[in-house]
C-alpha cells in the first residue's frame, strides 16, 4: 500500500493529530476498559506507521545501541510457537518460550531478510525509549495513542467501525482460527505483516490496531492480567506499562484486543516477538 509522505512536514512520515476530548475507554469487552471516561489531549504529531526493522537498523548503525535482548545472560527473548493441538487457554508457558538468541535482528530464528518492511519486535521498553530519543521524539501516552487509533470515530469498537470484519473484509493482522494452535491466515499473515498492508484509519495512520502490541509511557495502575494470548511467559515482577492494539495473536475467538480501548500489562525488561512501538512528537 503506498502511503505519501508530506516532505513539507517538520516529521516527514508523521501526521498531525489536532487535541481535543474523548470517550476514552470501553463498557462492552474487558474489565480494565472501564469506565469509559472523557479525556482531554493536547494536539501532537505521531508515525503513520510502526517502527520498523529497517528504521530500527538505521538507529543501530548510527549509535551501535544493543537491545536488551542481545545484553541479556543468555541473550534472548520471547517468541511465540504454536500448540501441536488444542490446549486448556490457562497457561501462557504453553504457547509462549524464551528463545536464545532472539533479537530484533533474528526474530523467528531465520534473520531479517525479507523483513525489512515489517514492525521491529523484541523490543524492551528501554530499547524503544533509546530510539525515540535519538530520533528526536517520544513515546505517546496511553490516552494520545488511544485517541489518535480512534481516527476520529467517537466510541466505535474498532478503528474503522462497528463491525470486526465489514462485508468479510479483514482490516488488520489477528489471529483466525482456534488459538493457540490453527492459524487459518485468511489475513495472509502468521505473524508480522509489512506495515500499512492494511488501510489507514481515519487520520491516516496505519497498523494501530494487529501486527504489533505497541508500548506507551503510562504506567500500568489496574491489578495483574488474566493470562491470556497477550501475556508471555516471564517470571512475575517488574515495572508495567501500558502496551496498546493488539497483535496478531489476537483472535477473535480468545482475545478481542484488537480495538483502540483495548489495553495491556508488559514488564519494561520483558521483550517478546509481538510487541513494537511508534513514536510521537510535540510541536515544534
């Protein structure tokens, strides 16, 4: 899909996403949507699209930064592998394995070639931070994240609507079939999929919802998570923040957290292959 780039713009490949308030929040899916609330933003500037593993290579070769995945003893980080059948959806250490060696780099065991389109993942919350620094921006707060993935529709369930799949038409990159073990890929994606493979939402911003959970700098406030698709199997502790939109784990049969109110738990120094990030900035 090609998406323009306005060169005039102060953030070429950001768009403007003007303030105001919302109904933040969601009353029909999971406890830690609620309560629907109205919220105030200011007006910044936010990626139409994730970072990805080009962008994020850009950022390595001119610093020489290492993950925290690759700094790790042993290094390595989360990856998903599916069930050899059906399974009791209890215990995220049935679906979900540390895997050494695993790093933005070589996220599924077979390196980056033809992935250089795709959203970087195994990326720690510090590992995200390091680059929106050098990149000159920042992470979004949980609210601007939520109201710019709205894309001006107020208390619609998806990014683009009412309705998961308008006229069967898949809008982004989740899971169909029975989790954890039968991914039909109707999509046309097991997993990662090249960023803006799907239309954009109605500001212009692609991937808010699927392909990669997404980190926010708010802190998590809310008790601890069911397990469930979205939780990888790490040891309990550690600082929380907010992780938005669902990936493509998410399926509509397990997890509904495909959805701008959606929201999520993730340990800072957790990494895992399917979460990602993109950056906002503030006017000049």
């Amino acid at each position: 899909m090609h998406m323009q780039v306005d060169m005039s713009s102060p953030y070429p490949g950001m768009q403007w996403i003007e303030g105001g308030a919302f109904s933040m929040g969601s009353a029909r899916f999971y406890p830690e949507e609620r309560p629907v609330r109205v919220v105030e933003v200011g007006s910044f500037w936010i990626d139409e699209i994730p970072v990805t593993n080009e962008a994020f290579a850009r950022f390595v070769a001119a610093t020489g930064y290492l993950t925290l995945a690759e700094r790790t003893s042993p290094p390595g980080s989360a990856v998903f592998e599916k069930t050899a059948g059906p399974v009791e959806r209890f215990d995220p250490a049935l679906w979900w394995h540390f895997r050494e060696g695993a790093c933005w780099r070589d996220p599924w065991g077979q390196g980056l070639q033809g992935l250089e389109q795709h959203p970087v993942v195994h990326v720690a919350y510090e590992d995200a931070l390091a680059y929106a620094a050098w990149a000159g921006k920042r992470l979004p707060t949980e609210a601007e994240w939520e109201f710019a993935a709205r894309g001006g529709l107020e208390g619609a369930d998806y990014a683009w609507g009412d309705r998961f799949a308008p006229d069967g038409m898949l809008l982004a990159n989740t899971w169909q079939g029975d989790f954890p073990h039968q991914n039909t890929r109707a999509d046309g994606w097991e997993r990662t999929s090249p960023v803006g493979s799907y239309p954009g939402n109605g500001h212009g911003l692609f991937d808010m919802i699927g392909n990669v959970w997404e980190w926010t700098q708010d802190a998590w406030a809310t008790g601890a998570p069911k397990p469930g698709c979205c939780a990888s199997a790490v040891p309990e502790g550690g600082a929380l923040k907010v992780i938005k939109g669902g990936s493509h784990l998410c399926a509509p049969s397990y997890c509904q957290r495909y959805r701008p109110a959606a929201r999520h738990p993730q340990r800072v120094d957790s990494p895992t292959s399917h979460i990602g990030f993109r950056c906002v900035a503030d006017h000049p």
